[in-house]
C-alpha cells in the first residue's frame, strides 16, 4: 500500500475523502500529522492586485503622515 501526503485547499473536500473512506477505497490517518505553519505573505498573495497594493500602501503612509502631524 502506498501512503500519500494530501493538503486541502477546499474544506469541501473533506467530505468527498469521508466518502472514499466509507467505500473503503482509501483510509485517513490523523495521527502523527503536524500542520505547516504558512506565513501570511504566503496566505495572502494574490489577494490584492499589484496596482491595489501600490494604493493601499501609500494611502497607509498619507494616515501616519497625518497622524504624526497632530
């Protein structure tokens, strides 16, 4: 039997793997499983377009200009 490492990108899938394992077609092992630590950059990317990140960072460097000027 070959054991295979899988990452969910969808929860819906989830129920699919319950599925595959009551048709006794695959087995999920839980145990020993540690979940990969993402960084937020990586969590994030491609969330903002290049354009709307350029305007979110300079529309939040106007605010703190503001905001040391009171």
């Amino acid at each position: 039997m070959d054991t295979i490492l899988i990452e969910l990108t969808n929860q819906n899938a989830t129920g699919l793997l319950h599925e595959l394992e009551e048709l006794r077609l695959i087995k999920i092992i839980r145990e020993n499983t540690v979940p990969v630590k993402k960084r937020l950059s990586d969590k994030y990317k491609g969330f903002l377009t290049r354009e709307e990140g350029e305007h979110l960072n300079n529309h939040i460097s106007q605010m703190r200009n503001e905001w040391n000027n009171i």
